[in-house]
C-alpha cells in the first residue's frame, strides 16, 4: 500500500479511537453517557460538517488542476452515495464514510 493510503487508515483509526474510548471508560465505570442538551446539538452538526469538510476537500482538488471530468464524476458519485445510504436509513456518520470511500475508491480507479 503507498503511504498516502496507511496515513488515511491511521488518522481514520485515532480519529475513531479518540471519540469511542471516552464513551467505553463511562460505560465500563457504570456512568451515564447522556449529553448534556447543548452537547446533543453541538454533535448534530459534526455530521453536516463532515459532509461539508468532503466538499471543501473535493472542490480544492478542482481548483488546483482546473476541471477534470474524471473528478467532476468522483465527486457527484459519492454525493450521490451519501444521499443513498442516508435515504436508506443511515446516519449521517455512515452516509459520510460511504461517500468517503465511494470517493476515494472512483478516484483510485480512475487514477486521474
């Protein structure tokens, strides 16, 4: 694997790590996990932003090397996969991690 793809694994794994062991430690003293209401709202739009973070990476990308077909329709793909898995049911976490892969997975393939 190149470098670029075990970077985004790790950063993907401490990312992960940092947000679920709070929440393991609570659970396994026997704490409660409940948010605070001010906390719920501030962690319903970690998703939208996540969402948004994708596009600001995705357009960024377009910019720099001016328009190309081959990212116009990696971008609209995941797009498209993030409303599907949404529509589907899925949170908006799941929705952005397929849309994240369905990205990064069009744009290997196409190797533009």
């Amino acid at each position: 694997m190149s470098r670029m793809i075990w970077m985004v694994l790790l950063c993907g794994a401490g990312t992960f790590v940092l947000r679920w062991l709070p929440l393991w430690q609570a659970r396994r003293q026997g704490r409660s996990v409940r948010a605070t209401r001010w906390v719920q709202r501030w962690l319903g739009g970690v998703g939208p932003s996540a969402i948004a973070a994708l596009l600001a990476v995705s357009v960024a990308g377009l910019q720099a090397d001016g328009l190309q077909a081959g990212r116009m329709a990696s971008m609209a793909g995941a797009f498209g996969v993030i409303g599907m898995v949404r529509l589907a049911g899925g949170g908006i976490a799941l929705s952005t991690l397929a849309g994240a892969l369905a990205y990064g997975l069009m744009a290997h393939l196409g190797a533009w």
